[in-house]
C-alpha cells in the first residue's frame, strides 16, 4: 500500500473496546500475509482515550515493512500482533501500551510520542507480550525517539512547574505476558520518561522472567540510575548483547529488506 506522504494518505477507523469490539477486532488496518509493506501512508484510530483499546493498525504477516507510516491512536495503537516485522522513518502516537502484541519488530529511526490520557492513566510506550522464554519475539527500538506529544506538553504546560505531580507519568514499557522482551539502544528518550524508566504490570508478574534493556541512549530521560531495580531489568554495556538486538540478527533482515528498497542499518553503527 502506497501514499501520498504521512498525513496526506489517512485511513481512519474508529473500532474500540467499550463499543463491544475486542482489542484484536478494533484494528482500523489488519494486515495477514507474508511480505507486505506499506509506505507513505497514515493508520488513525479516532475513538479517542475514553474508549480505551482501540487498533490503528495490527500486523500478523511476517516480512512486513512500514517505512515512512503514522500510527495515530491512544491506548493500543499499533499491535504489533506476531512474526518478523520492520519499521523505518514511521511516527507512533498513543498512551497507554501503544505499541504491544508479540513481534519480533525492529523499528529503526522512529519517533515514539506519548499523549495526554486518561486523569488516572499513566502512559507506557510498550507492552510486549512474549509468553514463554523460548519464543525468539520482542521489540527493539534502535535510533528511534521517545518524546511527549504536543498535546501532553500543553496540558503540563497549563499545570505549570507548581503542580508536576499532577503531570502525567510515562514509561518506556511494562510486562503484558511473563517474558515480556524490549529494548532501546542508540536511541535518544527525552524528559518526558520517568527516571524509573519501566513500571509493573500487577505486583511482582514477570518481573524476574521478562527481558527489559537498554543501550547507549541519550537524552533527559536515558540516565539509569534511577531505573528499576528487576531482576529482568539489564543496562547493557557489552555491543555483543546489543547486537542480539539488530536488524541483522533480531529478524535476519539481511536476508529479506533489500529487496524491498526500504533503507535499513543491518548492525549498531548509526
């Protein structure tokens, strides 16, 4: 599927959760089958935060590349459902598990912006759902920027430096299934991340099997030393760990991006 540019092609859907739909059905764009890609295009979801879960686009087909692509939501908005995907120059918007479901994705140079939710909602930019230790699935987020969308900045703005704690809390992810697996590198992640950086899901749940990293970012919000203290929580120091992480390696995208003309970096050099 070709656009004309992000924000001139738009396909809007406004499916969600409280209308009766389940997450999996509220998808505006649902995508099956090996090899599809999609360029210059927006996936919107307007249902809006009051009605939680609700698709911009899910994705089930394996060797599929989104390059230059917007997903606009609140809680749910891309579903990055199962198998070997990949993510090039593309915008994310969303609140609550934004990205989620149980890829392997790589999204490379993207920008990830958390929105204003719900009063009591806090934000989490993924919810990886990988279910067993086994499973070779999980997110990597490598060059990509995690930053507040203009809508939050305006509403932290109006509460002004006097009320932050009424500011609206975002973290990079939190453990939708036990083995839950993400990690950022290389990226830059900005203020509006927790110093924290990841939150629980219930309690202690998967907290001890999940695989939470982070390597070589910059930005207000990168420092670690404030991170939670998980046993699955790791600051990555050694390149070989990262690389685990990279086109290359994660989906094997050497084997299969060049031919879709979509610009890719294979290893960690930027």
């Amino acid at each position: 599927m070709v656009g004309d540019g992000m924000g001139a092609t738009v396909i809007s859907g406004r499916l969600n959760y409280v209308d009766g739909y389940s997450t999996f059905r509220t998808a505006t764009v649902a995508v099956n089958g090996k090899g599809f890609i999609a360029r210059d295009l927006t996936f919107e979801n307007t249902a809006g935060p009051a009605k939680h879960q609700a698709v911009a686009l899910r994705c089930d087909s394996d060797l599929s590349v989104f390059y230059r692509c917007a997903f606009e939501g609140y809680q749910d908005t891309l579903y990055a459902h199962s198998l070997r995907q990949f993510y090039r120059d593309c915008r994310v918007t969303g609140t609550v598990d934004f990205v989620f479901g149980n890829a392997a994705a790589v999204f490379q140079n993207c920008t990830l912006l958390a929105r204003l939710p719900l009063p009591e909602q806090k934000n989490s930019v993924t919810a990886q759902g990988r279910v067993n230790g086994s499973m070779n699935t999980g997110f990597a987020f490598q060059f990509c920027n995690v930053s507040a969308h203009d809508d939050l900045l305006r509403a932290q703005a109006q509460h002004g430096a006097a009320n932050q704690t009424k500011a609206t809390q975002t973290y990079l992810g939190r453990p939708w299934k036990e083995y839950s697996q993400v990690v950022f590198m290389q990226s830059y992640i900005g203020a509006v991340v927790r110093p924290e950086g990841w939150i629980a899901w219930d309690g202690q749940f998967a907290l001890d099997t999940l695989y939470y990293g982070e390597y070589m970012n910059t930005g207000p919000g990168a420092g670690v030393a404030g991170r939670v203290k998980w046993p699955g929580y790791h600051v990555m120091t050694s390149p070989t760990d990262a690389s685990n992480f990279t086109v290359a390696e994660f989906i094997e995208g050497n084997m299969w991006l060049p031919p879709t003309g979509v610009r890719f970096t294979a290893g960690l050099a930027s």
